[in-house]
C-alpha cells in the first residue's frame, strides 16, 4: 500500500486549514450571474436608449408597463448580486487587515440597499402609487 501524501504545509496541517469547498460555487454564480447579465443589459441599454427625449408622462407609462418593469427587475437583481459577488472577491483578496469582515458585511448592505431602492422605484411605477 502507498501512503499518499498530502499537499498541505505542516501549518496548515497543525491548524486544519484546507479548502473551504465554496469557491466552485462562487465561481459558478458569478459567472451565470454575467451570462445573465449578457441579454439583460443589452435589453436595459434599448429600454434606456428608446426613452431619450420623451417627457415624464411617456417615460412613467412605458416604465410602468408589465414587461418592462419585469426586465428591469431582472437586470437589477442580477447585477446588484453580480455586483455583491465581485466587490467580496476583491475585499477577500486584497484586504489583509482586521476589518475585512467590516467591509464584507459593508459591501452586501449596500448592494442590498442599491437593489431595494432600484426596485422600489420600479414598483412605484409600475403601480402607479
């Protein structure tokens, strides 16, 4: 029989530090959430483009139609979660300090703020209220 051998630091070793069998996971979301993100935004851009010039009236009424305020429910959650994903990757990767945790938990209050407000104003087109 061979003794397979490990891959770990006598550190790591010591302190039981290895994978934490979530980065597959974050991958994946991060890089569904981009292909989503692909049909959505060209679909924003045109929504955007097509309301150039019009008054506020005409604006509210095409904003406020069912379709359209669907699609734009969908490209703000999927970028703000977009968003989320990316901003924590950089602050695990180029924060070394004790207040990475801060900034973690900073950056997902604001993302959930940007989508909640976007959201709401969408809704209150929508309804009319």
């Amino acid at each position: 029989m061979s003794k397979q051998r490990s891959m770990r630091t006598p550190l790591a070793r010591v302190r039981y530090l290895g994978s934490a069998k979530s980065g597959t996971k974050h991958f994946w979301h991060q890089r569904v959430s981009a292909v989503a993100l692909i049909p959505l935004t060209i679909a924003f851009v045109l929504i955007v483009a097509g309301l150039i010039g019009r008054n506020h009236a005409a604006t509210a009424q095409i904003l406020g139609s069912p379709f359209v305020s669907i699609v734009m429910m969908l490209f703000v959650i999927s970028s703000t979660y977009h968003m989320w994903l990316g901003m924590q990757v950089i602050i695990e990767d180029y924060i070394h300090s004790e207040s990475k945790l801060t900034w973690l938990i900073l950056n997902t209050f604001f993302c959930f703020t940007i989508a909640l407000c976007c959201i709401y104003a969408i809704l209150k087109l929508s309804f009319g209220v």
